[in-house]
C-alpha cells in the first residue's frame, strides 16, 4: 500500500504532520476527515515508491482462512450495531495489525465508496472468500439480511476452521509415528545393510529374499542416488500437469468416491458443505437452481459438482431435488430421505441446516474413531517392517556360521 505524507489542521485547531498508508490519495483524504482532522496537503512519499507493489506484497504476511472469519464476525457486529459499511471499514482498517489484512479491508472500501455493493466489491477476491461466501452475501444484501448472514456465515467459518484444527492435531503423532518408522527404514538401508553386504556377498550363503531385495536396492541408490528425487519430481510434475485437465481430475475423484471407505467419508463432507450453503441461501430467499448454482461451485470433488449440474437443470425442469439426489447416486442416503421430507413439510432450508449439523457430527465422530485405531495399525506395520527386516539380516548370519537354532558353533 503506498505511503503518503500529509499536513492537517486537529479538533483543536493544532496544525500536525504525520505518514499514513492509503489505497490512494483521495482515501487518505477521506481517512482524515473520518478522524476529524481538516487535510491541507497529501502527497505521495519517495520512500513508498522504492519498492514495486509486487515486492511489496510478497513480503506481507498472506491473509488466512482465520482472519476472513474474524473480519466477517467483527463486521456483522458493527453492521448490527448501525453502522454503515464505510464506517465498518474505516473501523475494522484502523483495527488490524497487519499490513496485508488493512490493504485488502481498504480495497473493499474503496469499491463501497464508489458505488459497489459489498458483493461486486468482493467479486476480485473469491479465490480468498469462496464461491459460497460471495452467493451468501449477495442474499443478504438482496434481503436486507446482511448482518444476520454474516453473522451465520462466522458461524460455520469457525466450524470448519475447528474440524480442520482437529484432524491436524489428530494427525501429528501419526504423522511422527510414520516418520519415524520411514527413518528408520532410510537408516538401515543407507547404513546397516551396506555394512554387512559384502561379507554376506562372499559368504556364498542364500539370502532371505526380503534381504536380497533390500541389498539391490541400496545397491542400484549407491550407483546413481539421483534416481528416486528424479522420478519423484517427474511424478509429481506429471500429476500436477495431468491435474489441469477436466477430464484427468473428473476421472480422479470419480475413483476417490467409488473407494469403499475414503469415498464414503469424502460424499458426507461434501454433502455437509452443500447443505450448510443451500440451507443458509434457501433460508434467506434464494431460489433452490440459484442456490445449487452457488453451491456447486463451492465444492471441490469434480464428480460431485457435476452431478450438481446435473440436479440444478432437473430442478429447473420441474423436478423435486430428493428425486433429483437420489438418481444421482453419489450422495448419502440420509441426505436423500431427509431434503425428500423437507420438502414434503415445506421446511427445505431448516431440513438443509439440520442435515448439514448431522453429518457434520458423523464426520467429527468417524475422525476421532479413525486416529484411535490408526495409531496402533501404524506402530505394528512400523514394528513389524523393522522386525522383518532385522530377522532376514540375522537369519543371513546365523546361516554363514551355520548356526541352527539350539545348536553349538562349529
């Protein structure tokens, strides 16, 4: 953000000088005035030219998922509480600490101030927001709900923030267990085995074939140890250039949700995240095809947003959506019996919210019930590849001295 230079006259009719960072001079201006000063001069500093914009940026902290949910919940209080969006901004923008948060919070003032509503101002920033986030505003804006939409859309912010929280915290002894045993492995393939190669190569003894396969493969690393960093970046660019194409990543989550257990834990998350948008839109005037338009575009499996293309046009048609869901066949049948009574009842919207606080639940109950039975699972493959592989390398050696078990040396 450029850094301006400005002369003013206070409340108390003192002349002051100071810097202030501003999205352009007519915003410092317009700062000043909010402060009950009187602006005489503003003008660019030298100092703020030095570094381009996008050098600029690159040294700012990036905004986080968390800082989006605490903007929305502190501006759904201060719209609550009267204040007009530019007033809300003025006050969120002197509150912020960080440079990245104040730019972006200014941007959407400036385009408030020039006539924008809060949704077109957001429209530059979805890939920050989301989709969902800009369709839920745009309802609340259309109803004259504003305030209580934000204030819901805080809500399940912080929800999916917290359920992300826990799968990570639940994650770390697994993912220290893994490491560990994967080290393990790396230190006696790189370390242990080579030592005793040689000498069991000149024994002329036959060799377990778990030992002889590692043996081979410390060999042909020692030989040319650029190989595996050069095929797993030859991987991981062949996936990620694949991965731009439609039809590799429809093809992609097509197979994750036809997987026994991953596909049916991935269609209740994004079953939970449709219903939560659908059921927030619905309940504040949106239309059921516009709403699904939205909340298509706010999920992430290909499979699933297009089979919600699908239901959308079968929608418009004249069909009812639990008809619609359970043709499709991709989505839980808890969703499918619940939106049919929902709409039986004429309660879409409340059915919508109730289904998405279930199946979010299920989801919270199934993680904690995955790490408790994962910890152990991973301590006995870990155990058991490292016991594997010390008893082939022992059992090697007992047969060089030919040694059987309760015998005597000879």
């Amino acid at each position: 953000m450029p850094l301006f230079r400005y002369e003013a006259v206070d409340p108390a009719g003192k002349r002051i000088s100071g810097q202030m960072e501003a999205v352009s001079r007519a915003a410092l201006i317009e700062r000043l005035r909010t402060l009950g000063h009187l602006p005489i001069r503003a003008a660019e500093t030298a100092a703020a030219k030095a570094p381009t914009r996008s050098t600029w940026t690159a040294l700012q902290r990036p905004i986080a998922a968390k800082d989006v949910t605490a903007i929305t919940r502190q501006l759904a209080v201060l719209l609550e509480a009267g204040l007009t969006l530019d007033q809300a901004f003025s006050l969120l923008i002197r509150r912020q600490r960080h440079a990245s948060v104040r730019t972006w919070l200014a941007g959407l003032q400036e385009g408030v101030r020039a006539g924008k509503s809060l949704t077109r101002a957001l429209e530059p920033h979805a890939g920050l927001v989301g989709s969902a986030y800009l369709g839920l505003v745009h309802a609340g804006e259309t109803s004259g709900a504003l305030p209580e939409i934000l204030k819901r859309l805080a809500d399940y912010l912080e929800t999916l923030q917290e359920r992300r929280q826990k799968l990570a915290s639940a994650l770390v002894y697994p993912v220290i267990l893994l490491v560990v045993c994967v080290a393990a492995i790396i230190v006696m393939m790189t370390a242990v085995v080579p030592r005793f190669a040689p000498f069991l190569a000149g024994a002329g003894v036959q060799l377990p074939w778990l030992l002889s396969v590692l043996m081979w493969i410390t060999d042909a690393i020692g030989r040319a140890p650029w190989v595996p960093p050069a095929c797993l970046a030859v991987f991981l660019v062949a996936y990620w250039t694949l991965s731009r194409s439609a039809s590799f990543a429809l093809l992609r989550d097509q197979l994750l949700l036809s997987m026994p257990f991953i596909g049916t834990q991935l269609a209740g998350i994004q079953t939970a995240r449709l219903a939560h948008t659908l059921g927030l839109m619905l309940g504040h005037g949106v239309q059921l095809p516009d709403a699904l338009e939205v909340g298509a575009r706010s999920i992430g499996n290909r499979a699933f947003r297009t089979a919600l293309e699908r239901i959308r046009q079968q929608v418009r048609q004249g069909c009812e959506l639990g008809a619609s869901l359970a043709e499709a066949g991709c989505f839980p049948e808890l969703a499918v019996e619940l939106v049919g009574v929902g709409e039986r009842s004429g309660r879409l919207g409340a059915m919508l919210v109730k289904l998405a606080d279930i199946l979010d639940r299920q989801a919270e109950q199934t993680l904690v019930r995955q790490t408790a039975m994962l910890v152990p699972l991973l301590t006995i493959l870990c155990g058991g590849i490292v016991a594997a592989v010390v008893g082939s390398l022992f059992s090697a050696l007992l047969d060089v001295y030919s040694v059987p078990f309760g015998g005597t040396v000879r």
